[in-house]
C-alpha cells in the first residue's frame, strides 16, 4: 500500500483543484490581467457536435481555476530562476519595473506615420504654426548594453526630422526619464509629470502662468497592462491624478453631443483599465474645454492615449483642445466635427505607435 | 481532448479513476469505453461515428474471418478488412492531397473536398489492421465481445497520438488484468514524467518557432536555431506524449511496448530507426517490409521494398510531399547506410557518428517541420548559407540567450545521462531511500508546475495529433 502514496497524494490534489474551482464563484474580470473570464459556454444542440465547443469549455476552465494567479505566478518563477529566461510572455523585469519586449525599429511604419502628419500639415494646416513632440516609451530607458532588444531611436529621431521640415519639433525625451512612468504600465504617470507644462507652454509660444501646485487624489492599486502578463508577485501600482480649480471646471465634450463629460472619468477606476480615469479613455475626436484658461488660445492635438494624461496639464493655456486619435478617427471625420481656423497644432505620439503606425490613417 | 489540459487531468481523469477502481472487473472495459469515446468526443465530436464505425467494421470483419476460417473467404474477409480501413484512411486524410495533385498536373479545377482530418484515424486504423492480419495469420484469437474490442480500439490513452498498440499486445490483458500498487506507482510517474516533457520543455521549445516565425528578419544562426529547437521539441512532444499513454496504460493495467528508446544517441539511421517511433516502425516491418520480402530478395526488389516502405512512412505523417520527400531522404539513408556506409560507419569514431546522426535528423526534421516542400528547401538552404540572410543579429543573440537554458535541458534530458547518474546513485540505499520519500513531494510539485504552465499558457496541441 505504501506504492499508493504518491497516486493519492496526485489524486487528491487532482479532487482538490477540481472541487475548489467548482465551487469557487465565477469571477467575472480579472483585475491583475485587466480583462473578462469566461463564463460558462451554454450549450446547445448545435454547439455539442462542435469541437470549438470543447476549446471554449477548456478557456473556462483555465479562466476559471481556483488560484489561477498563484499558479501563473509559479509559471513565471519557474521561466525565470529554472529556465533562466529573459522574459516570460514578452514581458521582463528590470529592478522591480515591467517592461514589454518591442518590435525593432520598423523603419516603413515610422515613414508612414511622418508622411501621414506631413499630408496633414499640408492639406489641413498651412496657416497655424505645427509642432510635433515624440514621447519616448519605457524601453527608450532600458540599458543599451544588455541582452534586452531596443529600438534604435536615433534612426527613428532621424527619420521623422528629414521627413517633417517645416514642423516644430518639441523634443520631449530629455524631459522623461523612467521615473516618470508606472512601474508596471507603458503609460506616463500624470502625478510625476506636473512640471512638463511649463515646458511645453515655452516650447508652443504660450505666455501663462502654471499653476504652482495640484491636489493629487489617488486610487490603488492599479496594476498596468505588464501586469498581468508578467505574472509577478509584484507590488501595484498607484494611479494618481492632479487637480486644480482649472482641471474641475474643465469638461469634454464629443462630436454631435452637448452631453458634458468629467476630465477625470472616476468610474473607470473600478473598471477594467483604471488608466481610461482621464478623459475617459481613447475616443476619436472630443474637445476638453476650459472655461477658467488664461488665454482664448486653441490646440489641436492629434495624439494617443499618453496625451490623454498631458491634456489635463495644458488647460491654463488653452480655451479648447480638440483631441484626435487617428486610430479611430476617419480624415472624412476630422473634415466633418474639425473647425480649422488658428488654433496650434500638434502631433504628440510615443514612439510605440510610431513604430506600428500602420492604424494611423 | 489533451492530456495536457485542465479539462483532462483534474476533471476527466480524476472521476475516471475513481469510477474505475471503484466497478467490479466485468465492467472495467466498459467504463473505459464510455470514458475514451468522450475523450475522443471532446476533441472530434462529428468523427466519433467514424470511430466507432470504424471498430465495428474491425470486430464484424474478425468474426467474418475467424468464421470462415480454412475457406478461401477469410482471405477475402481480410481485403475486404484492409481495403475498409484503408480506404477510410486514404479518404479522409490523402482525397485532397490527391485532387490538388490533379488540379496542377492536368490543370483542371477540381473543388477539394470540405473534410477535416479526423483525430486519430491513422493510428487506430494501423491498430485494426493489425488485429484483422493478425488474426487471418492465427496470431490473436478472434475477440468474440464488441465491448472488449472497442476497448482495444477507442482506449484513449494511445487513441489520437500512438503508440500503435497491436492487438497481440494487449490481447489477455483486455480479458484479465489487473493493476497492482507498484504498477500504478510507476504508471503515474510515466505519466507525469510525459506531461513535464510535453508541457515545460517541448511547449517552451515551440516558443522559438513562434520567434522565427514572427521575426522580421532571419539568419543563418536563427535558421538553425529553429531547426534545433524543433528537433528536440518533436522528441520531447511525442516522447512525452508516448509516455503518459504508457503510464496512464500502466495504472489500468496494460503493458504497452515502448515507443522511443533515447534516438538522439543514435550512431547511425538505421539504429535511429530502431529508436524512433518504435511502433510505426514494427508496424510497417511486419505488416509491409516482410509480406513484400523483405531483404531477401535481390537488390532490384530490395530497392523496392525500401523505396515503397519509407514512402508509405512518409505519406503517412501527412499529405503533403514534404512528407513523403522526409521519408523517401530516410529510406535512402538507410539504403546508402546498408549497401556503402556500414563498413565505414563501424571504423568511424563515435563522435562523427553521433554528429552524422544528429546533422541527418536535423535536416531531416526540418523538411518534415516544414508547411510545404518550398519552406523545407527554403529553410535548409538558409541553414547551408544559400539565402541572403546575415549571420547573426541581435534578435537571433536575444532568442538564443532566452532559451538557452531550456535548450542545454532538453539536449542533455534527450540522452541517458539523468537516468545513468540516477540508477548509478540508487545502489546507496540512503539515496535510494532519499528519491521514494521526496517522489511525491516532487511529482505535486511537476503538476503544479504544469498546471501553472497550462493556465498561463495558450492551446498547444501535441504534434503528432496532426496525423
């Protein structure tokens, strides 16, 4: 009977893991990965004699299992101190700070993005003085004498300057440094950018004075979008967002709407992607209003959702800035809700969606 | 189903194993009928009458034949048999591979047929046959109860991936067996030993593929990279997989053959042959090689018979002429190796053999890795420095150095040397003593291991389901 021990101690873990996850309620979202469990596939007569069935049946399962993250967790150790791997699911860690293994330079996508801001300074801007600011993202940090690929920035640098004569080029890499960005996001943490106003304020011609401090108001944890890929038994985030009399009387608004929205959407901070808490998250045209500005100037920014956390920060300068995605929005959009009249303009994008511009359209 | 899925190893087989050693023995076959048609069912819903159809077509022709034993019809029983099977086979799995032939040899357009390759059918086809020939031969005696005989066929520990289990095998102990402590000790431990392999080391392997293939440029060293990780990740796969079918056979009482003996230390094709997929090899030896006479024949009809076996071997892994061209390179090596090579090979230093059989099987597994017979020669030629592609770049040092620990694993677990170190540390009985109290300890923490992986990880099914 003593041969017996190890299959009973495998079956009981087997029974074990089996009962618990039966009876476990459902989790409908996954707050480390930031996104939806399957729920149970119902079945149908149909779907019985479908093989894909089954597959859905299994994503349920695995979605479902009792101390998924636990065991994610012990996959990600295992990777890491048994394989001696470099990443695990794309995703490595660096003195407590996530990054995500990028594509390398992707020389055509850059073009295609510089030609694309350049046919829209032609066709659209002629008249208004245009800028374009390139953010660096994380992995612009990452020491250039490991193993861990890197972009080659200068060459993208090169590229956009020989393509974009004739733009105002606002360099904004000496400006960020890796500090600035969450530990376990992409994003740039608005809380520690307070001071990159003052800078862009100077660099656009904007003569304001910024606001000397902020109130912060904070939500933890927030675990960012490398979280839940690393599968680490890492410390969360805290997102903390910056307000002042200017930033609460500010609204947006959106194309054929009068319906006024909050700059800081504080019901995503219970959703899915807390990061959507400014302005509500990526849209292709809406305007951000501020009543209480210190100029009549206008912005155009054409921009991604690291310019959703700088707009709050430019609201004493500008009356309305009018935020474009290009991602989402058409140019038969931007001709239909755009009014071009003399409003600056610029085009603020991380090198991230440089690099994959090909959904800028 | 996977063995090495959620689904299967903490709900089907926790509740199999409970009901099955809970029944008294006359419904053991039974239960394990019911269970590996809903094995097979999960994995292939609408093939599941093609399976059982199959089976009862196998049990009916074995009635027929024993029957009509010592008349000319059991001979004809067993064509019929053979051309059921392999008509099926060839149906299901070659019709399109022999329209699209058609379409560019004759230019016509012929529609290709909209089927799907049925899980298994080419290894419980090959297990029927071997009943029916067996059978006809007086081998095996005929197997008179339909539930015993779909046992045989449908049992899902080797159903979809092999081995190839002869009736002859498993012949008694279909009808009496028993599963001792010790067995189902050591059964569960293959098993685990398998789901590690396929799991943490073949799976992690496969990533590499992922790289070169999503790489935006490709090198020597990257191409050969590739070809490494996936010779060891094919052994690792279907190794792994042989070994759980081989310890989940051994917990409910069933010897079946060994299907891999370490083929990576090989010293020549043929001994590589005699390591790898040890059942398919037997199965088209006895069932094909001998009945076309074998090498006692003259060298004309000895050509032949290579020519035509390591055909069949090839097409059989799939329909596609990489296939076919992977297994006519190894018939050809074994003919070269037979009629030039040996006198050679036995004066050659083990290490150049070992090299020979190792850079044989990389190129070889490269062509059969390959989804057509141009990325095959596409591949190897960028191996051999035929292509533009530099020599290295800092992706390739980047994937190289990421797995390079996983690579060094799986090079060494391919040989014998754990299990040497092992079995030479087990004459201490303190260490003997030491490995059964940690056993357990070990084999719980190999399935959380697993588990992690498998949840972290995405759909990974076993290679070899493919055929």
């Amino acid at each position: 009977m003593k041969a017996l021990l190890t299959p009973l101690l495998l079956l009981v873990v087997l029974l074990f893991g089996m009962t618990l996850s039966i009876v476990t309620p459902e989790k409908d979202i996954s707050e480390y990965e930031r996104r939806s469990l399957k729920s149970f596939p119902e079945p149908t007569i149909e779907k019985i004699f479908d093989s894909d069935y089954y597959q859905e049946i299994e994503a349920y399962l695995l979605d479902q299992f009792v101390g998924r993250q636990k065991l994610r967790e012990i996959n990600t150790l295992t990777r890491y101190y048994l394989f001696n791997q470099l990443d695990v699911n794309d995703t490595f860690v660096i003195d407590d700070i996530l990054f995500q293994k990028n594509n390398p330079l992707d020389e055509s996508s850059v073009k295609h993005a510089a030609d694309l801001i350049q046919s829209y300074q032609q066709q659209y801007f002629s008249e208004n003085d245009v800028y374009y600011g390139v953010l660096p993202d994380k992995n612009y940090f990452i020491p250039e004498d490991g193993y861990y690929p890197r972009k080659d920035y200068e060459e993208l640098k090169d590229i956009l300057e020989e393509r974009l004569q004739g733009i105002t080029n606002v360099p904004l890499s000496e400006q960020i440094d890796l500090d600035h960005f969450y530990r376990t996001d992409h994003h740039l943490d608005q809380s520690r950018l307070t001071g990159l106003e003052t800078y862009l304020y100077d660099s656009l011609g904007v003569e304001v004075n910024p606001p000397n401090d902020y109130d912060t108001t904070c939500h933890s944890p927030f675990y960012g979008s490398y979280y839940g890929h690393a599968a680490l038994p890492l410390e969360a985030d805290t997102l903390c967002y910056v307000e002042n009399g200017t930033i609460e009387s500010a609204y947006v608004t959106r194309p054929g709407s009068e319906e006024q929205y909050p700059i800081y959407e504080e019901s995503s901070l219970e959703g899915i992607d807390a990061y959507e808490v400014f302005l509500g998250g990526l849209d292709p045209i809406r305007h951000v209003h501020s009543p209480e500005a210190q100029t009549e100037k206008e912005l155009i920014i054409f921009g991604d959702s690291f310019a959703n956390s700088i707009v709050p920060l430019l609201l004493d300068g500008y009356e309305t800035i009018t935020m474009i995605d290009l991602r989402y929005a058409s140019e038969t959009a931007f001709e239909t809700h755009v009014d071009v009249e003399d409003q600056d303009v610029m085009f603020l994008y991380s090198t991230m969606i440089l690099n994959d511009a090909w959904a800028l359209d | 189903m996977l063995f090495s899925s959620i689904t299967f190893l903490y709900y089907f087989l926790p509740i199999l194993l409970i009901i099955y050693f809970i029944v008294p023995s006359k419904y053991k076959n039974l239960v394990l009928l019911c269970f590996s048609l809903i094995f097979y069912f999960f994995g292939e819903p609408v093939y599941i009458l093609l399976l059982i159809g199959s089976s009862l077509s196998g049990y009916i022709h074995g009635r027929l034949i024993d029957a009509s034993r010592h008349t000319p019809y059991a001979r004809v029983w067993l064509i019929s048999s053979i051309v059921v099977g392999l008509g099926l086979l060839g149906f299901f799995k070659y019709s399109n591979f022999f329209i699209d032939n058609i379409n560019i040899l004759f230019g016509t357009e012929i529609t290709p047929l909209a089927i799907v390759l049925p899980l298994g059918i080419s290894f419980y086809t090959f297990q029927i046959l071997s009943y029916t020939i067996d059978l006809y031969r007086k081998e095996v005696a005929v197997q008179k109860n339909p539930i015993d005989f779909m046992t045989y066929v449908s049992l899902f520990p080797q159903l979809i991936a092999g081995p190839i289990v002869r009736y002859h095998t498993i012949e008694h102990a279909l009808q009496d067996r028993k599963s001792k402590p010790e067995d189902i000790r050591v059964g569960v431990k293959r098993f685990m030993t398998g789901l590690g392999k396929k799991v943490l080391i073949a799976d992690t392997l496969g990533e590499i593929g992922l790289h070169f293939q999503q790489a935006q440029e490709t090198t020597v060293v990257f191409y050969w990279l590739y070809a490494i990780a996936f010779t060891l990740q094919i052994y690792f796969d279907f190794s792994g997989y042989s070994d759980m079918a081989i310890g989940l056979g051994r917990i409910f009482g069933f010897r079946f053959l060994e299907n891999f003996n370490y083929p990576y230390i090989s010293r020549s094709i043929t001994e590589f042959w005699r390591r790898w997929h040890i059942s398919l090899g037997q199965w088209f030896k006895r069932y094909l090689y001998i009945p076309l006479g074998g090498n006692r024949v003259d060298l004309k009809r000895f050509l032949f018979n290579i020519t035509i076996v390591w055909f069949a071997t090839g097409l059989w892994h799939g329909a596609a002429w990489n296939f076919i061209i992977w297994g006519l390179y190894y018939g050809a090596l074994l003919l070269l190796e037979k009629l030039v090579l040996r006198r050679y090979l036995e004066k050659t230093p083990n290490v150049l053999r070992h090299t020979y059989v190792i850079l044989i099987t990389i190129f070889g597994m490269t062509m059969f890795n390959a989804g057509s017979l141009s990325e095959g020669f596409r591949n190897i030629g960028g191996m051999l420095l035929l292509s533009d592609a530099a020599f290295i770049n800092a992706e390739t040092v980047y994937v190289l150095r990421n797995y390079a620990v996983i690579l060094l694993l799986a090079a060494i677990t391919a040989t014998p040397v754990f299990r040497l170190l092992k079995e030479r540390l087990e004459h201490m009985t303190i260490v003997r003593r030491g490995f059964a109290a940690i056993e357990p300890a070990l084999l719980v923490l190999l399935l959380l291991l697993v588990s992690g992986t498998l949840i972290d990880g995405s759909f990974n099914p076993f290679i070899y389901f493919r055929f």
